[in-house]
C-alpha cells in the first residue's frame, strides 16, 4: 500500500496563520499604538519639559512675590524703591556722573 504523507489540514494552516496575524497585531500595536511604548516615551518627555518649564515659573513667581513683598506698605525697602525709581523715571542724583 502506499502511504501519503501526514500533511496539515487547511484548517491548521489557516488557525496558525490567523494567529500569527493576531500576535502581529498586537506586537505593533503595544509598540507603536496610542497607548504603546513610543507614545509613552513622548509623554514622559514632554512631562520632563513641562517640569523644568514649571520649576522656571515658579522661581519668576517667587521672585516677584519678593520685590512685592518689598514694595509694600508694611515693609518697604528704599534701596529697592530708589533702584526702580531710577530706572522708570530716568533719574539720577546730584553727585552722580552719567557715563554713557
């Protein structure tokens, strides 16, 4: 008698072949997809950015909360005063020299 050989069904074939599509899929998507480990990557970049960009500000808040503090009504600092005078209205003492 002759033997054939032991081939897989179509079914076989097609199950493997729609899982390695699957397994394909998601592999790309857990990669590249909305929720996947580039845009991780990039949010926690844009994260540090944003970080650094807030350290920035709140370093300029406090120091405008100091020179207000200042220029207050409770604690006045004249030098402060007598600096911002000068450089606003332009105006120098009697005993200075304008070097320019």
């Amino acid at each position: 008698m002759s033997e054939t050989p032991n081939r897989p069904t179509l079914g076989v074939v097609a199950y493997f072949a729609l899982a390695l599509t699957a397994g394909t899929y998601f592999t790309f998507a857990a990669v590249q997809g909305d929720y996947g480990l580039f845009r991780r990557i990039q949010i926690q970049a844009e994260r540090e950015r944003l970080a650094a960009e807030l350290a920035v500000l709140e370093a300029e808040v406090a120091r405008m909360e100091n020179l207000t503090r200042r220029l207050s009504d409770r604690y006045l600092d004249l030098d402060l005063l007598d600096e911002r005078a000068r450089a606003v209205l332009g105006m120098i003492r009697h005993d200075e020299i304008v070097i320019r």
